[in-house]
C-alpha cells in the first residue's frame, strides 16, 4: 500500500516551460490536495479536489491548473514556469472522514 | 481568511528535556486542529489532533492543548529524543476535518545529545 505517490521528485525547468506534476493515490479516498512548501511559509494551498470531476481554487492558484484524472490521479500543471514557482510541491489526500491527511514525498521544482 | 502563526521557527532542546511549540489562529470558527511532523525529505505526517469541543489531549509523549478563548493550541513533547528533531507544523480548519487546512510557518526542533 504506497499510500500517496508523486512524480517526479526533483525537477529543474527554465522560466517559460511548461510541466506536469503527477499525483495517485491508491486508498480509495475522494479528496485530493496541492500544496506548495516555501521556506517561512509553511504549506499553503494551490487548488483541491472534493471528489472526481471537481476542482476548486486554493489560496495560491495563479499560475497553475489541476485535473483529477480519475478518483485515483490528480495532476499538477505550470502552463509557463516562472521563478517565483521555485518550491516544493505536495500532493495530498485526507480520509473519507477527513481527520486525516496522508502526504506525498513532495517533488521539489526548480525554475530558473 | 484564517491565519496561524506559529512560534518558535527553530528550538534547540538537550535529550530529555521538553519542548513546547505554541501556535494561534484568528478564525474564531475553527474547530480542528491536527500537528504534523515533517522529517528531512518527507512528506508531513499526522501527530496528533485536537477538536474545540476538547481543552486537552495526550498521546504517550506528546500532547496538545487548546485555548478556545485565547486562540491559541501549543504542542507539548516530553523526554524528548533525538527522532524527535524535524519540523513541525501546526494547522486550522474550520470544516472539523483535514480539509482545507491552513498551516503555520513550522518549527524546526533540534534535540541534542
């Protein structure tokens, strides 16, 4: 049971490119979650998924999109990365009861 | 929006003593409050929760407590061992869940020999 799964884990992009950042998840939960981890900032919040076929906004979504694939997978997308998008990424997904949130290992990106 | 600071950003304890991490919210509608503990190139893991309706709550070496009136829930650690370095992070949520959480800044414990 992996739990939550990113790929990849470390990535270095110039500023203009686009990527993807994959999440799955194989606990069958219905939420699923981006986060960005910025030194002195903690996590906050890029976009989340209640359940398949939907997609909200978090606190910092500027700059990304998101699609929940299926209820497995939901991706991560920087359509033109710029520097400020220099971070670490998670995925996660809480339990159906949501008292709690189970984390990828993050996928730390480099724009430059 | 609700907003959680977080205090210390670094504490350095000696193996044995205890730590306390204090952190409060602005949000008077938040009613959960979990810890987790991010170890060197992990993800964050659940430690403990804490809901409104609850002042305290211990699990073996750890414990939180929650000040509704004030604000404010810190993370106690006692005995503290040298797995206990990481950084820590508190969160608010006012859906009673994991949803939507809104983290502090982390803390990063150093335990020493």
């Amino acid at each position: 049971n992996a739990g939550v799964t990113q790929t990849p884990k470390f990535q270095v992009l110039k500023t203009g490119q686009s990527m993807t950042l994959q999440c799955a998840q194989d606990m069958n939960h219905n939420s699923m979650y981006w986060y960005r981890q910025d030194p002195g900032m903690g996590l906050r919040l890029i976009y989340y998924s209640a359940s398949e076929g939907t997609t909200d906004k978090g606190e910092v979504p500027n700059g990304y999109n998101v699609s929940r694939l299926n209820k497995r997978e939901f991706s991560l997308r920087l359509e033109s990365a710029a520097p400020s998008q220099t971070s670490v990424y998670f995925c996660a997904s809480p339990k159906p009861v949501n008292t709690e949130a189970f984390f990828g290992q993050g996928t730390r990106l480099t724009v430059v | 929006g609700e907003n959680v600071e977080q205090h210390p950003s670094t504490l350095s304890v000696q193996e044995g003593d205890s730590a306390v991490i204090k952190c409060t919210y602005s949000d008077s509608a938040s009613n959960y409050f979990p810890w987790y503990k991010q170890e060197l190139g992990k993800g964050p893991q659940l430690i403990i929760d804490i809901r409104s309706n609850v002042g305290e709550k211990k699990d073996q070496r750890i414990a939180v407590t929650l000040n509704k009136t004030a604000k404010h829930f810190s993370l106690h650690i006692t005995e503290t061992q040298p797995e206990d370095s990481a950084v820590y992070f508190c969160a608010a949520s006012r859906t009673g869940t994991a949803s939507k959480l809104t983290f502090g800044t982390g803390t990063r414990l150093q335990v020493t020999l």
